[in-house]
C-alpha cells in the first residue's frame, strides 16, 4: 500500500480520536439533527460543538445541508456505524484480558 493510502486512514482514525466526536456520531445513529438540538442533548456550547462537527463533515464522515439560518448533520455513510460497533468489540475483548491477566496477579 502507497503511504498516501496509510495517510488517509491515519487522517481519518484521527478524526474519530476525540470523545464528542464520538458522542455525535452516536446522537446522529437516529437521524439527522441540526446543531441546536446536537448541542442540546451532549450538553455542549455551539462553538465546540461546531468544531467537531467541521472535523468529521471534512473527513466524510457526517453530511451537512442548510435550511435557512439552521444546519443540520446526518451519517454520511452507516458503514462508519459497524465501524465503531466493530472498535467497542475490539476493546471489549481487550478489556477482558487485562481483567484476568489483573486477577492472576491479585493471586500471587
């Protein structure tokens, strides 16, 4: 693979490393929301909520359309969704891990 290929991945791993983002990915799994209502239910000020909303619409991940004076963002594409869903699995597992790698230690 090309290095540009490994930094497009990076660029977009790097674009879901931020813990809002992920909260508004996961407030949008239900729809299409406009910023108002975003901010509202993560508990956000616009203006930070705004800059991850920039990150992940210029890195594809979320789609923005204008109606009037409102913006309102939805999934661009659901595959992002198992992407994530696949990710949770991952540590999940991981998690377990540590766990029993941490009780054998407490048996020593």
């Amino acid at each position: 693979m090309e290095n540009s290929a490994y930094q497009i991945q990076a660029d977009f791993v790097k674009a879901l490393a931020h813990p809002v983002r992920l909260q508004i990915i996961e407030a949008l799994q239900k729809g299409e929301q406009n910023v108002g209502s975003i901010a509202k239910s993560l508990h956000l000020s616009q203006p930070a909520l705004s800059r991850q909303l920039t990150v992940l619409k210029d890195n594809g991940i979320l789609g923005c359309r204008q109606q009037g004076l409102s913006s309102y963002y939805k999934i661009e594409d659901e595959e992002i969704l198992k992407v994530l869903k696949s990710l949770r699995s991952f540590l999940c597992k991981k998690l377990k891990k540590t766990e029993g790698v941490l009780k054998s230690l407490e048996r020593e």
